[in-house]
C-alpha cells in the first residue's frame, strides 16, 4: 500500500527535463543553464574556517544550532532589516531553506480552519517545495497566478474571501523564482493586513533577497513590524546558497514569532538533521560578513546588463528586478528547449515544470527559465546563442 496524496504529481522537473532531452543529441557544444547553482567564487576564507573546527565532526551538532550561530543570524536580520529579534527564541538555523519551507508547514498548518480542511496559498510558477508541503499536511493547495498582467506577483488579495477565510498559510517569495520581481513594500503591507483579517500565517521566501540591481528589497519581518502586526504572523526564511555562493554548505534560517520557531524547535527536535558543526561555525562567520555580498552583486550587475542588451529587441522581453534568473517569453516552452538543444547545445528550463496547470492553463507555458549562474563569458555566449536560435533577427 502506498499514499494517494502524492500518486498524481508529476516527476520533479529535472527528472523531466531529461525526459525531454537526453535521448536528443546537443548541437553543439553544451552550455547549462538550467539549475540555479552558483558559480561565482565563495569567500576565500571559507576552508580556512572549516579546517579550524573540523574536529566538530566527531560532535552531535546542537539541534537548535550555536548560540554563536543563531546571534549572527539575529544581528544580520537587525543589519539588513533593522528588526531586533531575540536570537535564542526566534531563530532556527537551518539545514538548507528548502527543509524549513517544508517543516514549517508540517509543524504551523493546523489540521483545520474554521471546521473545514485548511488552503495553503502557493503562487503560480512556485518554488516546488511549497506544494509538496501543502499535500503533505492534508492542506488544499490554491494556485494564484503570478504573471506578466500581475507583476509576476501573485495577486492574493483577489481571492473569494471564503477561499481567505479557509487559508491557514501563504506562501510567498520575493524576489520571485522564476521571474525575479520584487514584492513592494506596500505589497508587503497589504499581504499582511490580508493575512491579519483572514487569519493565516505568511512563509516569506525571501532566499534571493541579497541579489538585487539598486534598491535591497523589503522584507516581511521589517514591514510586519512597522504595522504592528502579530509576531507569530509572518515566518521568514533566508539561506546563504545564493548570497554567499555557498550551496553547498546547506546553511539557511528560519525566524519568526517566538511560538511559530517553539513549535519548528519541537518537530526538528523529533524528525530534523541539524547542520553538522563545522559547517554551523562557518556559517557564523559568512553570516557576518557583507564584503563578499557586495562584491557578488557587482557580479550579478554586469551580467544583468549583458542580458538587457542581448535581448533588447526581443519583444516581452522583461528585465529581472532581482535573482539571477532570466524568465523569457517563448511561444512553447518544451518545444523552445528541444530546438535549443537539439541545434545549440545550451540547456534551459520548460516554464511549465515550475508551474501548475489550473482551469486557467499553465503559466509558464509561453516562458523558459535561464540560469545565469555560469562564468560572465560562458553565460554571455549562451544568451546570445538562445537569442539567434529563438528570435531569429532581434539583436
């Protein structure tokens, strides 16, 4: 006997990815450009610290991390956002985000909402962790579109306020994987003054919040503080993959209310993986550190600019507000990444694989997603090799 709940889901989407591809041969020489993996260099302290505490491997780690570890992530919130959280209770460190974003459902979502079987928001293309966390509680999932007409923001507030009254979570990330917009600080407010009436809790996924062009986005913990919301109200959850080009480390946090990270303390303490040692004394010090923040912004900046004036004269074409993903207009999506493959050899990712069909369609149907994550030179000459092979002569 098996589970039904997870019986109708699709094969992740790099399984179908290549399902799609490998029994093609490239047409050329292979560029990847598919999965948002980090290629710019970490900070070049990282091994040094790491061979310091290596003998924190022979060590159970604590399960609710290093005080030292949970104070830099509190005083790095306070940094970033100028919000003072207590570093002992309202901050869980994670073994990558993608755990928290899931056990955080598993340890929040009650079993009902006003007597009925509770909704989790999820926007629509969505990081794939979301829904699973959903069905995984015996929640209804409710995909809300985000798409070029709404930002590529998810518009919750147009939801039945039946539908509102029945959610116990939302998810929501900003800025946004795929399609890299940012969540205003007035979109904060309003998700929350929605999330106040209704009586749900908001998972902020705010992992790409420290890749940005000018402006550092705001943050739901900052904007829930300044309208005195609940603190249990609003969870948010950051990692140092993507800031820190640190994958690898699987080092992330959650923080929140006081009782909201109890009650994720009390589930990890039961069925988590606490980060290994070593790895937390790393983190303590890449979590105070911003030089190489900077410095990594400068990097994504210039390569920004390389994508705007590739695809300048693409039509739909949309420049990303921030992340490093390029979410470009194609009129099908499979069909765009076998052409691209088969004559080419550069890898991209179907838009449909990152969504979910609705009675509305799929919207990531008529988009690719594209990593531009590789070295500057190899991810220019991918663009421009996506450019010619898509959209003919828009150069």
């Amino acid at each position: 006997m098996f589970p039904e709940r997870f019986s109708n889901l699709p094969a992740y989407a790099f399984p179908r990815l290549r399902a799609l591809l490998d029994h093609h041969q490239p047409g050329g020489e292979v560029i990847h450009m598919t999965i948002g993996e980090p290629k710019h260099a970490m900070p070049d302290w990282v091994a040094d610290t790491l061979a310091q505490h290596v003998d924190g491997f022979a060590k159970y780690p604590p399960n609710d991390g290093t005080p030292e570890l949970q104070q830099a992530i509190a005083d790095w919130v306070q940094l970033r956002y100028g919000v003072d959280i207590a570093a002992e209770k309202q901050v869980l460190p994670l073994n990558g985000t993608r755990e928290g974003l899931y056990n955080a459902a598993m340890a929040l979502c009650p079993e009902t909402k006003n007597g009925q079987r509770p909704k989790v928001l999820v926007p629509n293309p969505f990081y794939q962790v979301y829904m699973i966390a959903a069905i995984s509680v015996s929640a209804e999932p409710v995909f809300v579109p985000a798409t070029a007409e709404t930002g590529h923001l998810p518009d919750f507030s147009s939801l039945p306020a039946d539908v509102l009254d029945q959610t116990a979570i939302a998810y929501m990330c900003s800025p946004s994987n795929p399609q890299g917009a940012v969540a205003s600080y007035d979109y904060w407010a309003e998700l929350i003054h929605l999330a106040e009436k209704h009586d749900f809790k908001i998972f902020a996924d705010e992992c790409y919040s420290e890749i940005y062009r000018d402006t550092p986005p705001a943050g739901a913990l900052q904007v829930a503080r300044d309208l005195g919301a609940s603190p249990e109200r609003v969870v948010i959850f950051h990692s140092l993959s993507k800031r820190s080009n640190l994958p690898g480390l699987r080092s992330g946090f959650a923080a929140g209310g006081p009782e909201s990270i109890h009650r994720m303390k009390q589930l990890r303490a039961y069925a988590g993986a606490p980060l290994p040692l070593p790895l937390q004394r790393v983190a303590e010090t890449v979590w105070a550190d911003e030089s190489h923040v900077i410095e990594n912004r400068h990097l994504y900046a210039e390569k920004y600019a390389i994508a705007d004036r590739v695809f300048s004269a693409v039509a739909g074409y949309e420049s990303p507000q921030a992340g490093f993903f390029l979410w470009l207009p194609v009129p099908n999506d499979e069909q765009a990444a076998v052409k691209l493959w088969k004559e080419t050899g550069v890898r991209v990712l179907p838009g449909s694989y990152l969504a979910r069909d609705t009675d509305a369609g799929n919207p990531g149907k008529t988009y690719i997603r594209v990593a531009m994550v590789a070295p500057k030179s190899d991810m220019q000459r991918g663009l421009e090799t996506i450019r010619d092979c898509l959209y003919g002569q828009a150069r």
